[in-house]
C-alpha cells in the first residue's frame, strides 16, 4: 500500500512538474510578445525600424525554428502595414490590416493569450463603425481571456473601447461603468497620461448626453487640468487638451453661455489653423462654432466660418466630413434664402452621400469577402485540426494499451513469481513448524517424564523415611533385638535415601540452563526477589507441593507455605491466584 502511494505520489508531482513547464513556457512567450509590442510602439514612426525588427525576428525563426519568432515577426507587421487611428477608423489602409489579423489568429491558433487577445483587441477596434455588434464580440473575449490571465495586457484599453461602443449604441450608463473600470485599473504613470485624461473626458461626453451639463463640465475641466499640469506635452497629448477644450465650449453653449462658448470654440480653431490638419476634429470644430453663431444670429460670423469650410473641403480626405461641412454650408444659405446655392449643394450632397454609399459598399463588400475566406480556412484549419487531432489520440490510445497490457503482464508475471515464493516459503515455514512441534513434543514428553520420575522418587523417599523412623520406633519398644541387624536395615534404608536425593538433583541439574534463562527472567522483571525464592519459583512452576519442596530443602512445609506467601506479594498478584499458573504463563 506504501508503495502504490509513492508511485502515486511521483505521478502527480511529474504531473505538476510538466503542466508547469507548459505553463512557464507560454508566459515566458506572452512576455516576450509584450516586450515586441513596447520595442516597436517606441519606434511606431519609423517604418524603417519597424521592419528591421521584422527582419530580426524572422531570422530568429529561421534559425530556432521556434513559433513565437514567426508569430512575432507577423504581428510586428501590423505596425508597419498600418498604425491606426480612431480618428480616422474608416481608412483604407487600415481595412487593409484585418487579413493580417485573422492570418495572424490563424498561425496563433489560440496558444498565447497575448496574441489572442491583441488580434480580437485589433479586430474590435476595426469593426466598431463598420459593424458594432460583430465589434463587440471581439471585443468581450479579448476582456474574457484579459480577465482570467490576471496579466490586464490591454485590460484598460478593452474596457474603454467596450465603453465607446455602448456609448455609440446610446447605452451612456454602461459606458460610463466601463469607462470607470478602465480608470480605476490605469497605472498612474506619465505614459498613461493622457488615458487617464481620456477617462474623464468619457465621463463628460456622457453625463452631457444624459442632460447633466454641469458634470460634464466638470469632468471636462478635471481631464484639461491633468494635461495642462504637465510642462512637457508631447503633440498629440496637445491636440487632445485642445479637443477637450473644444468639448467644453460646446457645453457653454448647451448652457447657453455663448461668450465663454465662443472663446474656448475660438481657442481650439486657432490651433487647428496653426496646425493645418484638415481633419475630423476640425470640421466639428467648425461646424460647433456655426451652430453657436447660428443661434446667436451672427450672420457675418457664419459666413467667415461658411467660407472657411469651402476653401478646406479639398483637402478634407473623409467623404463624411465633406458632407457634414456641405450640410453647414447648405444650412447658411437656407437661412440666407438663396435658392440657387441650396439647389447646387442639394446635387452635391447627392453626389457625396452616392459617394459615400459606394465607398462603404466596396468596404463592407471587401470585409465581407475577408470574412468568408477567414471562415473557409478556419474551418479548413480546425478540420485538419480535427484530423491531426484524431490521429494523434488514436496514436496515444494505442500507446496507452500497449503500456497497459505491458504493465498487466509485468503485473501478472510478478504476481505470480510472488505467489510461487510465497507458496515455497510458506511449505519451508510449515516444514520447519512440523519439525519444532516435534521437537517441542518430545521435550515436553521429556520433561513430564522427569516431573513424573521426580514425583515417584519424592514419594518414595517418603515411604522410605516412614519405614526408616517405624524402625526406630521399633527399636525402642523391642529390647531384644539384634543390633547389628538392625543397623544394617538402618544403613541400607539411608543409602537408599541418599540415592533418591541424588535421582532428584541430577533431573533438576537436566533442566538447569532452562531453569537458569528462567531465573534470569524473573530476576530482571522481580528484581526484588532473593535467590532462595527465584530457586522456589522453580519449584511451583514445576507444580511441586508444599510437603514436596520441603523434603528437597529440609524445611518444614510451614516454611514452604510462608516462602510462596512472600514471593506472591512481592509479584503483586492477588492472593486467590495461584502462583503455579502465573509462573507458566510467563
């Protein structure tokens, strides 16, 4: 039983020994993902870097063979492939990039958790105008598989981009709980600066939506005053200060505080004059200040604005931010009631929402077929998966019988070679019993012989000493009696006597090494005990009478009574046991 517990014992632990090998192997790899991701994201402007590291590690490939160089080298491509924006989710380029991902799902095929969760963390980020609902799945098994790593790789940015999309779908008091968890697990760190920031800027965007102006405001103001802390902003943390800024302009106006809301308005559209980016941010910023001055009947300042949106449409790249500045444009001229400039921004809008069809057409048309060659190889892949798979159990099945009926045989042979020993020495035990037992039996007969002998020649003794003493007797009441005779009956008597004595001392002296081991035994266990009384032992164990122990020791049977008296107090046995028993048992 001992040794099927070490056996079993040394399972487990080889058991845990190698899940834990498997285990550090693939986070050792998860941080090696990590440490690609830090190494290209410090260089992310820099294509030419970026694909140095791609180079080098495709090497490394080459030369380990080991997957993770050849799954890193593919990721690192993402980076040079495209560096998207969510200022600018809808750009060609970027569509570009979600066969890279799936291809890149395909080759991870689930093995490292970082992987995993940066594709499905990419893929969200793509779909989340093009398709939310597909987005949002994505999205919730990079959080799912984030969560139970307990590694929060992109933890905080997953939670955002789920807020941002339960804002999109108008569910502002989900979104604001995402938004707080994304907060509450930020690393307070400069690098994190601007996240940090963003939270709070979330947070206003949706108690503005809700109606609650003043929060927003002041969650606003909290996310401006962590960047304007800091002395050295890096541009895009300046160009987010002046968005939030923007934002804060627009709730003055919603507050109908239309002074400050044109001043902080002003403030963001002289930075993005100074910048010359022709981007989404500049045409709500644009559009922002119409809407102020359109309410405060500032028609000059409309059409400075108006103006100002014709002469930067060229250079507007989205096909959604042109219409949004035609639709300002065509707003101004309706409240200038000048027909003919609604009628030709009519056409031009029909042109641009045509436009904008077809782009979105030829997109979902590109995704759709990105999707349905995922879906054909995946399922490709995880059939030949299945394939391997099944091979590999059938492999591993029949190994496993294999080492079963090897270890039934080996099991067999063993028990059988055991039970073969066993039945032999068993045979050689009871052969050895039968021997002993004969041997015990003979010298049991043996000593019995001697008690009875010893017992015969006591009463002999005894018949012999009572003839001896009627002699005597005999002599004094005869007077005439031959004295010679007499003393040769006497003589003859007392020889006999003397030889009966000398019968009984020599079948004590037979036994006197068992009698020895015997006093030796009661002395150590009665230490108390005189010699005299270890030698009477002898005698009671012997089951000699009190009359008997006397003739061999020439006492009076007064003297043998008191000597077994002693000898049983001094063993504390009751005095109704019987010493001769006890002394057989020992």
């Amino acid at each position: 039983m001992k040794n099927k517990i070490i056996k079993v014992l040394i399972v487990l632990v080889f058991s845990v020994i190698i899940v834990s090998c498997s285990s550090s192997e693939k986070d050792e790899a998860n941080n090696y993902f990590y440490n690609i991701n830090e190494e290209v994201s410090n260089v992310a402007n820099n294509p030419e870097k970026i694909k140095a590291l791609h180079d080098r590690e495709l090497e490394k490939y080459k030369d380990t063979g080991d997957r993770k160089y050849q799954i890193g080298s593919r990721y690192i491509e993402l980076f040079y492939s495209y560096k998207g924006s969510s200022e600018n989710p809808n750009d060609e380029i970027a569509i570009k990039q979600i066969p890279i991902v799936y291809e890149l799902l395909m080759l991870n095929n689930n093995e490292y958790d970082y992987i995993t969760i940066a594709c499905n963390f990419n893929l969200a980020h793509q779909f989340e105008h093009k398709s939310p609902k597909l987005a949002m799945q994505f999205l919730n098994d990079a959080i799912k598989l984030d969560e139970r790593s307990g590694k929060k790789y992109y933890l905080p940015h997953l939670y955002h981009v789920k807020g941002r999309l339960l804002f999109n779908n108008k569910n502002y008091s989900q979104a604001l709980i995402y938004f707080r968890k994304s907060l509450q697990i930020l690393d307070k760190t400069r690098h994190n600066l601007i996240f940090i920031a963003s939270m709070h800027n979330n947070f206003a965007l949706c108690h503005e939506k809700m109606g609650y102006i003043d929060l927003a405001l002041k969650e606003a103001t909290e996310a401006a005053k962590i960047l304007e802390n800091v002395k050295d902003l890096q541009p895009e943390e300046i160009a987010f200060l002046t968005s939030i800024k923007g934002s804060m302009g627009f709730y003055y106006f919603k507050k109908k505080n239309f002074p400050e809301a044109e001043r902080l308005l002003l403030q963001e559209f002289e930075v993005h004059r100074k910048s010359k980016k022709n981007n989404h941010e500049t045409v709500a910023n644009l559009t922002k200040l119409f809407d102020l001055y359109n309410e405060t009947n500032q028609n000059d300042r409309m059409k400075e604005i108006v103006e100002l949106g014709m002469s930067v449409e060229s250079e507007i790249p989205n096909v959604s931010d042109k219409i949004l500045i035609n639709e300002m444009v065509q707003s101004y001229y309706l409240k200038m009631n000048d027909t003919g400039m609604v009628k030709t921004l009519c056409r031009k809008l029909i042109n641009l929402h045509s436009k904008h069809e077809e782009e979105s057409n030829q997109k979902l048309t590109y995704i759709s077929d990105v999707l349905n060659n995922f879906t054909i190889k995946s399922i490709n892949q995880k059939h030949r998966y299945t394939i391997e798979e099944q091979k590999f159990k059938n492999r591993l099945t029949l190994t496993a019988i294999c080492i079963v009926l090897i270890i039934f045989g080996v099991t067999i042979y063993i028990i059988r070679n055991i039970n073969k020993r066993d039945k032999e020495l068993a045979s050689k035990e009871n052969i050895i019993l039968m021997k002993n037992k004969k041997i015990l039996e003979q010298d049991l007969k043996r000593q019995e012989e001697k008690i009875t002998t010893l017992h015969l020649n006591l009463n002999l003794k005894i018949e012999t000493e009572k003839t001896f003493l009627e002699n005597i007797k005999k002599m004094k009441k005869l007077k005439n009696v031959d004295a010679e005779q007499v003393i040769t009956d006497l003589f003859l008597k007392i020889n006999n006597l003397i030889q009966i004595d000398k019968k009984n001392y020599d079948l004590i002296n037979e036994s006197s090494q068992e009698n020895k081991q015997f006093i030796q035994m009661l002395s150590e266990r009665f230490p108390s005990l005189t010699n005299n009384e270890l030698k009477f032992c002898v005698y009671y164990k012997l089951d000699f009478s009190s009359k008997e122990i006397s003739l061999l020791e020439n006492i009076t049977e007064g003297s043998a009574r008191v000597y077994k008296t002693k000898i049983k107090t001094k063993m504390n046995i009751g005095k109704e046991s019987i010493l001769n028993n006890y002394l057989k048992s020992i």
